[in-house]
C-alpha cells in the first residue's frame, strides 16, 4: 500500500500472512520497505501455512528482492521462519559480504546449522539492488542464487528431508523473533514457493524485475512522416528519489506504416520542462530507423541501456519530454555546458602504506602459508569461533591487542594440522626426523630444516619491509633452546610440539597480521 502499518500478503493463499511493521520502519517508493532498526512480522496462526504448504512437497524457494544497507552486517537475518536466535525452520540472512541460508532437517540442528554460505572471496552481497534465491530440494540440498546466476557454493551436509519442522514459527523480516538479529536494509519483494523453482525460472524472474512498470509512450509523428509513431521507454519508479527509463525503441501503432530512412542522433530526456542534468545514456546515440530493421510486431530497438533520472515532485506530477539533436530531416544543435573548474582537492588524513590484514585475508593468508584448507574441520570451528576478534578494518587505528591473541589462537590452529598431517609435514619440512627426541631433533642441519622452511614460505624475500633472516633465526634458535631444556625427560611428542610452537611464532606474526 506504500503507507500503513501493514504490509499485506498478496499471494492469494489462505489464510494471508500479514506482516505488522514495527520500530524504525519505512515505505519506500516504488514498492518495497526500508528496515533501521525494526521489522515485519507476521502472527503464528498465519505463518503455519508455510510449515503445512512446504512440509507437504518437502522442497521450497525463498526469493527476495534486497538492499542490503551496508556490508558490514554479521549475523543479520533478512527473512526468518522461526522461533528464536536458536530455533528456525529456515533464514536467509547476511554476515558481511556474504548471503547466509540456514535451514532445519534431518542432517542439521534445530537452528539451520551447518549454514549454506557464499564464498568469501567472491563478495557476492553487495549494498544494491539484487535479486536472491535460496532452494532446498531433497536430490540437490541446498543452493543460493545472486541475480538470476547460480553461486555454485555446495551445501556442506547432505540434504536429509523436513520431519523436524515446526508449525509454531512465525515469519520475520529484517530481524529474528527474539529481537536480537537486526538486519538493515530494504525489501522490493519477498516470496516463498512451496517447490524448489528451476534456474531458468530464476533466471527469468530476475530479468523481469520488481516493481511496478509502465511503458511511456513519446509521440513523434508531428516531427516525421509515419503515423501514429512514438518512441517507447520501459519506465518505473526506481526507489523514493528516481526513475528507471530502460530500452527505448521506436513503433508505429499504424500496421501499414512505411519508415524508410529516418536518421535519430543525440537523444535526451527532459523533466518538467527542462532536460536532466544527469542520467543522459542516449546522448551519444546515432541511428537511423529504416525498413529492414522495422518490425510491426515488436517494433525497432534503439538501445539496450537504461538510466536513473532523479525524481523531482512524484509520479503523479512529474512530466517528461524527449529532445533530438537529429530526427529525421530536424536537427537541433546542442552545446555542452563549459563544466566548472574542478576545486582544488582538500587535504586529507596522511595514509599510511602499509596496514593490516582483515580476518578473511588474514585466514586466507594462513592457509597459503601452511597448506592446510581454510574448510579442514578444526581450523574452520577455530575460524568461526574467533573471526569476530580479528582486524575488520585496515587501518592502524584500530588495532587492539584481543585482535593479536585471535591470530595467535588461529595460527597455532593451523600449525597444529600441519604438523599433525605426516603427508604435510613432510612435504613442508623435507628431511625433518619429528620421531628424533626434541634433545637433538633441533641441533645443527636439523634445525635449520624448520628454520628454512618457515622462513623460505612465511617471511619471503625481496620485500621493502620484513625482519632480517638472522634476527628470526636469532629469536627461532632460542626458543628451540627453551622448548628443550627438558633434555633427555622431554616427554613423547615434544619434537612435534615444538615445531607448532616455531610455526605459531612465525605464522602468528606481523609477518601475516601487516600488509
């Protein structure tokens, strides 16, 4: 309705699922809510439709069209059917630049976990406009889809069926039922189909788009010989500030018309009764509309592209033109205004070159290094457990001394696997005798085979700025000393612990945390 405190169930099935809106909530133009610091919420009794609908087919679909208002949100919900933080039968929701999908079965907990995410390094959320699907089907399990493409991230547990659904969740958008999972951002549409829909259907649903669209028809008979012709722009109301005018192209609405060859240059559109300073995409157009590329049907496409034009009273007063510095035998000379000169550019903050890495960098810096997968169980749990300690900026600023304890946790995480991996370790310290009792295990060349191998792969070489290899060796060779001053008492296994114990060092670092 675009005002109200409720945003209505248009679906058509019964009984309609209501969302009240409450807290920080808006309208935006165009369709669609805008959520700060409140949420959408439908009541129980009408939210168990979708437990009795989905359980009924055992697959499903969850399809929004979403703003995220930034990416850095962790642990934000954008749809959830649940009860609490801990309980749901599914969530799409958002950590970072990720999309989230949570989902209760047979092979989950009753929170949805192990969640289905997208993959770090690909940043498929962004702060726009876009379109995401989450499927579950029993054959296939789990997939997300960000703008009508596949991501072709895996669910990591098999897909197992819905017999642990409950019928006593309600829907929430922007938050969970608890409260305490607010997410920010907008909403142009949300659906929930009771089957997994195909890619094609995916991708055919983000073509078309959201929102309400109309053609606007421009006529133009009066500036050339054709009847009843006009140039047509797809157009809707894009969000509460501008309008989207998309794909222009030229019909006659007369079926005998004949065209001939009609020359179009230079084509701008204007608001109330003066062009657009910005948002001109046809300006550099230059065409002509001719016989052969005229279709009565589906007329002559003049551009693929579309453009933001910024609203100025509403749609229900703002009126629109076109102008041509060519069409047909009319031409109007247009003169670009002389811009301003550009001001001379304030002076900013002092950068500085060099900065630290961010927890995924970071994680995905100590998995270079070592060679252990950033998916191995025990570092992932690691991971997960204290990503939120680690850097999340890059500045110096903000460093605190937790963020080093997390590297530090992690890094003797991934020394751990690696050492405890015999193929690994083998091939990372090539020569090393780890069944050697830790007296002499360290001693000489042997000593030197950890040394090398830490140094040669963590610290590399050629660098502006990194550590001298003789002080590393330097503080490396004393900590052997003081890790086996137990002598001939060490206990079994303290080789293999003080290799991890010189790998954390090392990896653990400055030579991991800076960049």
């Amino acid at each position: 309705t675009g005002s109200g405190n409720i945003a209505y169930d248009t679906s058509g099935v019964a009984p309609a699922m209501n969302l009240n809106l409450s807290g920080d909530v808006e309208w935006i133009g165009g369709w669609g809510i805008n959520i700060r610091d409140g949420k959408a919420q439908a009541l129980t009794r009408d939210s168990e439709k979708l437990h009795d609908l989905i359980t009924a087919t055992g697959e499903y679909t969850i399809e929004a069209w979403v703003v995220p208002a930034n990416v850095t949100q962790e642990d934000a919900r954008i749809i959830a059917y649940g009860a609490n933080s801990a309980e749901r039968n599914f969530t799409l929701g958002q950590t970072l630049y990720n999309y989230d999908f949570l989902h209760r079965s047979s092979t989950t907990d009753g929170n949805g976990e192990e969640a289905l995410s997208t993959d770090d390094d690909a940043e498929r959320l962004q702060a726009t406009l876009q379109h995401v699907v989450a499927t579950f089907a029993p054959g296939e399990g789990r997939r997300i889809y960000v703008n009508g493409e596949y991501t072709g991230d895996m669910d990591p547990v098999a897909p197992g069926n819905l017999s642990d659904w409950e019928d006593t969740f309600t829907l929430v958008l922007g938050n969970d039922a608890s409260n305490n999972r607010q997410w920010q951002g907008s909403l142009r549409l949300v659906a929930i189909h009771n089957r997994a829909i195909t890619d094609d259907q995916i991708l055919q649903n983000y073509e078309v788009g959201v929102g309400q669209k109309f053609f606007l028809l421009f006529g133009v008979s009066h500036l050339i010989e054709v009847p009843q012709a006009y140039i047509v722009f797809e157009a809707s109301q894009f969000d509460s500030y501008s309008y989207l005018f998309n794909a222009p192209y030229f019909v006659s609405l007369s079926p005998d018309a004949e065209i001939g060859n009609i020359p179009v240059e230079g084509l701008r559109i204007g608001i109330n009764g003066k062009e657009a300073t910005v948002g001109q995409a046809w300006a550099n157009l230059d065409t002509a509309l001719t016989d052969a590329d005229y279709s009565a049907e589906e007329g002559q496409p003049l551009s693929t592209l579309g453009t933001i034009i910024a609203l100025e009273n509403g749609p229900e007063q703002d009126e629109f033109f076109l102008t041509f510095e060519r069409l047909g035998d009319l031409s109007n000379v247009y003169v670009e205004a002389t811009p301003p000169p550009a001001p001379a550019p304030a002076d900013g903050d002092e950068v500085s070159d060099i900065g630290l890495r961010t927890f995924d960098e970071i994680n995905a810096t100590m998995s270079v290094l070592t060679g252990v997968p950033r998916t191995q169980s025990a570092v992932y749990n690691t991971f997960q457990t204290i990503r939120q300690q680690l850097p999340t900026v890059e500045t110096f600023g903000g460093f605190l001394s937790a963020q080093q304890m997390g590297i530090t946790q992690l890094a003797i995480q991934y020394c751990d696997v690696l050492v405890e991996d015999t193929g690994l370790r083998a091939a990372y310290f090539p020569g090393f005798d780890f069944s050697a009792p830790a007296s002499t295990a360290f001693t000489g060349a042997s000593g030197d085979i950890i040394m090398d191998a830490l140094i040669d792969r963590m610290l590399g070489s050629n660098l502006d700025t990194q550590p001298l290899d003789a002080d590393v060796r330097f503080e490396l060779g004393n900590l052997f000393t003081r890790l086996t001053a137990c002598g001939g008492s060490c206990e079994a296994g303290r080789t293999e612990t003080v290799v991890k114990a010189s790998c954390a060092a090392v990896l653990g670092s400055a030579t991991t945390l800076v960049q």
